[in-house]
C-alpha cells in the first residue's frame, strides 16, 4: 500500500486548517415571520439541500452532517453533491469541512472524539477512499488506496484501526482475462461482491477479514472490537441480499464468518449491547414480511432469535443500545416516526418521542442521551434535529434552503378514511395554494412505491413527487397509503399479497370517493402519477380504471407482470414478498392485473417516464405500454433519460420532467 496520501489544495478545501465556518447554515429559523408571497419552481425544487448521515461526537458536543446539493448548470452531468459540516452544539455554528465537486459521504467519529473519518471521493477519482479530518483543522487525508470503492466504514474502539467495506478486486487471472476480451458472462445476475477489511493506521496496512465469496452489507464493530457483527451471506446479487441473507460474526483477525441465527427475509440496521453478549437487529417476520422492521435480538455466541416487536403496528428503521438492556429504536407509525425504547428482555416498549419532524437518519449519544435525526415538516426539507428523548422534543439547528422562507404553500394535513372491507386508512392530502373552502379542486394522487413504501407527515415535495410544485399551480395532491405500505405493522404490511392490484387500489379509489364527499375535489377531475409500484398503479389508473382518470404519469413502472419477472432484478423479492406466488405458476392471474392486458380500454391521456440505465424495472416496460397505447390511439408519450437508474438523479433530468409532468396535467386535466 502507498503512504498515506494528503490533500490540502485551496481549490478543495478539505478539512484543512482553514475550514469554513458557515453560521448561516446553522442558524436557528427566525422569529419574525418572513411574508410567503413567492411561487415554488421546479428549479427550487431541484435545487434543495438537503442533510443527511448525522452523527453525534463521543462527547455529545458536536454533530457530523452531510449536505446533499445539486450540481451547477454548469458542470458535467452527474448525481448530486455532497459535502462534510460539524455542527458545534453550544454555539450553534456550523463549519464546511468538504466542497463540491469533492464528495464525502458517512462521516463516523474516531473513538477520543477528536477525528472524523468518511468515504470520500475527489474529483476525478475512479474509485471512493476513506478520508480522515482532524476536526481542530488540518490535512484531510485519504487513508486507503484501494482498487475499488469503499462502501462503508467505522472506527474500531482502540482509534487505531479502521473497518471498512470495499467491492471485491478482481483477480491477476480474472483482470487478464478481462484485458484479453474473455469477459463472458455467465447466469443472469449481476453480482458485485464487497469484503470487510480492517485497516492499520499506523502502518497504513490493509488486511482483508470476510472470504472473497462473501458478501458483507452491513458492519457493527463489537464494544471491544474484537468481532464485527455483519449482515451478508453468499449471494451479492440484489435479490440474494435482500431476501437470503443472515446475519453473522467474524473474528476481527478474519476467518470464516459464523452465522448467529436462521432467519428468512429482509434484514435491516444492526447493533452490539454494550456488554457484548447480544446483537440486535431489525428483520423481517417470516420470509413473506415485504419489510425489515421487526426487532430482533440474538446471544452473540449464536441461538435463536427472539422477535420483540412482531406486534408493533409500525416499521422499524433504525435502532441502537443505548442503557442496559434498552434499545432505542426509530420507526415509521402511521403517518409519522416515533422513538421507542424497547425492553431486550421482555420486549415492553415505551414512546420516548412521538412528536416532531419526520426523522431519517438518526443518531444517539448513549451517555446524555441526545437524539440526533435529519429530520423534515411539511414546510421544509432535512435539516439537523437536536434534543433529549422525551417530553422536550427536538429542536431545528440548522436552516438551509432560505429562499423556502418566502415561498408560499398549499395546506398539508393527515386524511383518514375506510375502505370497503372496513379497513381504517390514512393519507396525506395537499390543498392548492391559496384554496378557498366550498371550492373543489382539480385532483392529483401521487401514490408512493415499494408497494412498501410510505407517505408521511413531512416534507413531500421531491422531483419525482412534486407536490407542492402542484399545489402552486392550482392542483389538490393525495398521497395515499393503501394496505401493503409500511407504517402500520407486519399484517397491514401483508394485505395486499397475492392480490396485487386489487383491494390495495380500491383503497386509493375510496380515499378519492372520500374527498370528492367532503366537497374538497372534483370528481370529474382526477389524474394520478407515481414511481414504479406508484407508476403502477398510474398505469392501472389509465387502463383498467381510465374511466375515472383524465390524465395519468407512469414512472419507471411496472407495465406487464410477466416481462417484468423476467427481465428485473428483485424475481423473488417481488414474487415472495408482494406476489406471494411465482407469476410462472399463474400467468393469467399476473397478466389480469398487468396494465398491458387492459390497453385497448384505455381513454386516458398518459405521459410515461423512465430511465434508460434501470435494472430494477428495466426500460422495456415503458416501451411495451407507450407502443399499446399508441396502437389503442390514446394521447401518448414516452421520454427516456440516459445515465438514470430507477429514478432521476440529475439536475437537467429533473426539471425537464417536472415541466413535464405538471405541464401534462395542466393540458389533459384541467384544460
């Protein structure tokens, strides 16, 4: 291995003794109300930064953040930025260790406090290092030379090793043969493999500790980091590492990884007590669980695993020891998330914090016991969220995005209504900006993804999803959460198995019944847009159900069931979790509930989206429904964005397709 490389160029700016303070950025939201007069943009929206990865210090003094933000017009295509902040709690400043077009990513705090290593890429690299910043100023260093990317990382207790994950390097034969043109394919999946290395900062010396033919997802180093818990398995594949992966021990001087439990479906975050003998994690109940949000605790010498929370009525996201043998766990509850502490022994939970923004990353200082989240409300996007779990609540401490502060938005609020079958619902319902009471508004639905997705309480405003952007022009927006959506437990999350289609879009149907009874919508005026499971149904809306709809957006979706068992890279995830039965076994039933069995009914207006490099609903679905509803002489239109995978990642892309999208219903449902 080189020695270790330093990088201090002023035109860089990483971590070096000058790093940026940035006051702005973390100042509190100001106490006189800033008049809303201005209309939101679809450049606005591109333009959000937006923090993610929080990580509170040791001593619960400072809070590591990444801002996520766009690129420039003038820059090269490509994802978005993202760039280093520590947060001093005391002052509430805030200081930039890291500049575009540079990228840094899961910032993880050394042990004493007083370092902070993350993956980093400069520009121009081929490959993403871990990076190290002293956060008294100085060199940010990269740390590894490895071959290929780094994934993840943390700090071993002692603060003089560092774990990370890294794609497999091919071998002296498997490179020849990739020179030489040998580079045949064989099978049908694509595979990267990542290992677990650990390495030595004193010697700059990387050691391999997982087997070439294992696949490492997840790291938790051990309280006296002489093992690491992970979650992997043989498979690297995208559907072999959600569906049949385990989770395990390995011995941080390496050998073969030890398996701790059986466990079938999903799995999720994981986490050491701070004695050692146990590890908990969130998975999934059985293999047809379509979530990974049931905690799990398991003896760190192996056994069975005990479910605590197979009963919750919510979705686990997150969770940490923190005292004993409490664990602290965020999950999404209906339209919200909430704090538990769950009990490792009995499994009694406790609300620590059932208010507030809507919470994504999280981290918690164990000692103090300050919660940190990148949270969002309904009026702005992520930012850094502070406080004690309990009554107190969480604070805002820092505020990006100022031009939001002017931008006036529709009213946002909780929807809840029964579906035929009796079954209570919920959604988010977003009125037009300036909307008058006894007026009905042009609808529409934005049903979420997954089909285990979820829509919340928050901020719902995103490219793909832009509902603001609707509300400014005069649109209603429902976000419904039909049974088979996260947030309400294992049996709800269940619902729609089997059925896929069915009573989950009556659900939807319902809901719009619901507001065009309380005089809020107007029935005659309903489109619906969504990404891929959302695309879905959009699809079903403008075939099956056309009737109903006057203008439908079909994103990265799924069209015909039976191409796309085919063809996508989550077969089994989708046939176990969703379907609940092999499509190959029972065509006609998936084809019936595919939209391109239904396209010669269709009447309705349909702008269809996808990008062209999507392996999880390959591109060819939208091109099966564009072609079938151009032959039925349907209003039509297909746009394919290059370099995209299952969604829009730049900045161009995203514009065009807002234009699009609400250009689209602005013509064929409001006229």
């Amino acid at each position: 291995m080189r020695p270790l490389a330093t990088l201090c160029l002023a035109s860089m700016l990483w971590g070096c003794a000058a790093a940026v303070p940035n006051p702005a950025s973390a100042r509190p939201p100001a106490a006189k109300a800033i008049p809303r007069t201005e209309t939101l943009t679809a450049e606005q929206i591109a333009d959000l930064e937006i923090v993610t990865d929080v990580a509170v210090s040791p001593d619960g003094r400072r809070v590591a953040y990444v801002v996520r933000s766009p690129r420039a017009v003038t820059d090269k295509p490509g994802a978005a930025y993202r760039a280093l902040h520590v947060l001093e709690l005391r002052t509430n400043t805030s200081r930039q260790f890291t500049f575009p077009p540079d990228s840094a990513s899961t910032p993880r705090w050394s042990p004493d406090g007083e370092q902070i290593a993350f993956v980093g890429r400069r520009d121009g690299d081929a490959t993403a290092q871990v990076f190290v910043v002293a956060i008294a100023g100085g060199d940010a260093r990269a740390v590894t030379t490895a071959k290929t990317s780094v994934r993840d990382l943390a700090w071993l207790p002692d603060g003089k090793s560092i774990a990370y994950l890294a794609d497999r390097e091919p071998t002296p034969e498997e490179k020849a043969d990739q020179d030489a043109g040998r580079d045949w394919k064989v099978g049908d999946v694509d595979s990267a493999f990542r290992q677990l290395h650990v390495l030595d900062l004193a010697s700059a010396q990387s050691r391999a500790v997982t087997p070439r033919e294992f696949h490492v997802e997840r790291i938790a180093v051990s309280p006296k980091g002489g093992s690491f818990a992970v979650v992997g398995g043989e498979r690297a594949d995208v559907d072999g590492t959600m569906m049949y992966g385990a989770v395990f021990v390995v011995d941080a001087k390496g050998g073969a990884p030890r398996k701790l439990c059986e466990h079938a479906g999903k799995l999720g975050d994981l986490t050491w007590s701070s004695d050692g003998a146990q590890v908990a994690f969130l998975g999934a109940a059985d293999l047809n669980d379509p979530t990974a949000g049931v905690v799990h605790v398991v003896p760190a010498t192996g056994g069975k695993a005990t479910l605590l929370t197979a009963d919750y009525e919510g979705t686990g996201q997150w969770l940490r020891y923190t005292r004993g043998d409490r664990i602290t766990v965020l999950a999404h509850q209906d339209t919200k998330t909430v704090v538990l502490h769950v009990d490792a022994r009995t499994g009694a939970r406790t609300v620590a914090l059932d208010r507030g923004p809507v919470c994504h990353g999280a981290d918690v200082h164990a000692n103090s016991g300050t919660f940190v989240c990148a949270g969002d409300t309904a009026q702005h996007p992520a930012e850094v969220f502070v406080g004690k779990l309990g009554p107190g609540g969480l604070r805002r401490r820092t505020h990006h995005n100022d031009a939001l502060d002017r931008v006036a938005f529709g009213t946002q609020s909780v929807v809840r209504w029964t579906a035929a079958d009796g079954l209570a619902l919920a959604g988010i319902l977003t009125m037009p900006v300036g909307w008058t009471k006894g007026t009905r508004a042009p609808l529409v639905v934005m049903p979420h993804g997954g089909p285990e997705g979820i829509s919340m309480d928050g901020w719902n405003t995103r490219s793909g999803y832009p509902a603001q952007l609707f509300a400014s022009t005069g649109f209603a927006v429902f976000e419904p959460n039909y049974r088979g959506s996260a947030g309400r437990g294992v049996a709800f999350g269940k619902a729609d198995q089997g059925d896929l289609g069915g009573k989950e879009f009556d659900d939807v149907l319902a809901g719009i019944d619901t507001l065009v009874a309380q005089g809020l919508v107007d029935g005659e005026r309903v489109g619906m847009g969504g990404w891929s499971y959302g695309g879905y149904f959009s699809g079903l809306a403008a075939t099956v159900h056309s009737k109903r709809f006057k203008a439908a957006m079909v994103g990265a979706a799924i069209t015909n069931w039976m191409s796309f068992t085919g063809t996508s890279e989550i077969e089994h995830e989708n046939s176990l979790v969703h379907w609940k039965l092999w499509p190959y076994d029972q065509p006609e039933l998936v084809w019936s509930r595919s939209p391109m069995a239904h396209t010669a009914k269709s009447k309705t207006p349909t702008l269809i989206v996808h990008g062209q490099d999507d392996s999880r609903v390959p591109p060819e679905q939208a091109k099966e429904l564009y072609r079938a509803l151009r032959h039925a002489k349907v209003a039509t239109e297909v746009v394919f964005y290059p370099r995209e995978g299952h969604g829009l990642g730049e900045r161009a892309h995203q514009i065009d397709f807002m234009r699009r999208f609400v250009g689209w219903f602005e013509t064929h449902l409001r006229g």
